[in-house]
C-alpha cells in the first residue's frame, strides 16, 4: 500500500495523508447506507479552497466546483474531487460495525437512530513507518489544524472512533512535545469532537509549517500553475 511521494521537498505517502485527513465513521445509515462498497469522497467548502489546493498537490485528484441542485441551499459552495481511483473503496481499509442508539434530535426529541462506524482494518496500522505516520498527521492537520504562536490546535467537529487515539500515539512516538493536551467538551446535551493542544519540537514543527507555507504558497499564482 505504499504511494510515497515528494511534495515541495517534503516525502509524503499519499495513501496514510488521505487516511488522516480523512474523517472517522459514525453516521446514520438513512445519511450513507453500506459505505463499505463505496469509494471514497472527498469535498471541502469553498472558504478552505487552500486545502483544496493542498489535498490535490498531494493527492494527485483532480477537482471541480459543485453545481446547484435541488432541496441543496449550500451544494454550489463546495469543491469536490473527481476520477478518484477504484483502490481508494473504504471497504479496503475500514472495517463496519452497526448500531441502533436512541438519540435527541433537534426538533423531534429522542428518537432511535441506526448507525454504521468505521474503523481502520488491522492491516493499515500493522508495522507502521515513520514516514506513514508523519503523512497521516499531515492529512489530520490539513482537516482540522492551525498554528498560534508556537502552539498546534487541531479542533475536530465529531466525535472521532479511532483518530485521537491515533494522533496521540504517532505524536508520541516520532517525538514528544514539550506540551500535549487534549480538551474534551459537551455543549448543551450535545458531544462535540475534541480540541488537542500541542507545542511541537522541531521535526513535528517543520512537519505542520510546511502544510500552512504550502497553503499559503498555492493562493498565490505560482502555486496554482503548479496544479495545473
């Protein structure tokens, strides 16, 4: 499963970027029935069209503009990617569980939902490089990090089955920070995902500045002719 590749002067394996960008799976199954026989996809809002342009120089997928469609407000404000490959089916890496949970849902009340969760196959994680996990917290970053001062926020939206786990491991392990916290919350009955706060030493450093330099470098008209 190895798609290492050099991006900018940066060594990156394609496959475990997307992996960590990509989102842990608990979702009704009325939203998105039988995930395991489909490929992946992948759409980011028009305000982020900075990581639109990073996931694709890292990728390699082509993307486009949605159009508007019916009973769809927002359709038309995203980017989604194109002619992804048939290996990238989520049935190649994720394993799926079912659910049925009684929930509070706003506007109806409790009501029972029936879900499916993904969780990465014993296979993706066995005998992980260095390299694969550096990548995969690059695709975390991508989705969900930013930089303050010396400071490394990633602040997740959803609760996540197996990512923060993931994140803390390969954190740990290429190299300890001199700071890690990790911020769980609940806002009005309702779980959000979790807040990690880290301050990096300087090969986790240089790993997430160069997703902003390169973010930033992509805005501007030469990066862009370089997806070109």
């Amino acid at each position: 499963m190895l798609s290492v590749t050099a991006v900018q002067s940066q060594e990156l394996d394609k496959l475990y970027y997307i992996l960590g960008y990509d989102w842990d799976f608990s979702i009704p199954l009325s939203y998105e029935r039988d995930l395991k026989s489909r490929k992946m996809g992948f759409e980011i809002h028009q305000s982020n069209l900075s990581k639109v342009y990073r996931f694709s120089e890292v990728t390699g997928f082509k993307f486009k503009k949605r159009k508007p469609e019916k009973d769809c407000l927002n359709c038309h404000q995203f980017y989604e990617f194109i002619h992804i490959p048939s290996f990238y089916k989520y049935d190649n890496f994720y394993d799926f569980t079912q659910s049925r949970n009684k929930e509070t849902v706003y506007g109806l009340g409790e009501v029972e939902v029936e879900k499916q969760h993904g969780f990465f196959k014993p296979n993706v994680l066995k005998d992980i490089t260095q390299l694969q996990m550096k990548s995969f917290l690059a695709g975390a970053y991508l989705e969900a990090g930013s930089i303050k001062g010396d400071t490394i926020k990633f602040e997740f939206h959803q609760a996540l089955n197996q990512k923060l786990v993931l994140i803390k491991e390969y954190i740990n392990t290429i190299e300890s920070p001199k700071f890690f916290s990790v911020i769980h919350r609940e806002d009005e009955g309702d779980v959000h995902g979790p807040t990690l706060l880290l301050v990096p030493n300087k090969i986790l450093w240089d790993l997430f500045k160069n997703e902003e330099e390169r973010k930033k470098a992509l805005m501007s008209g030469n990066g862009l002719n370089a997806l070109k």
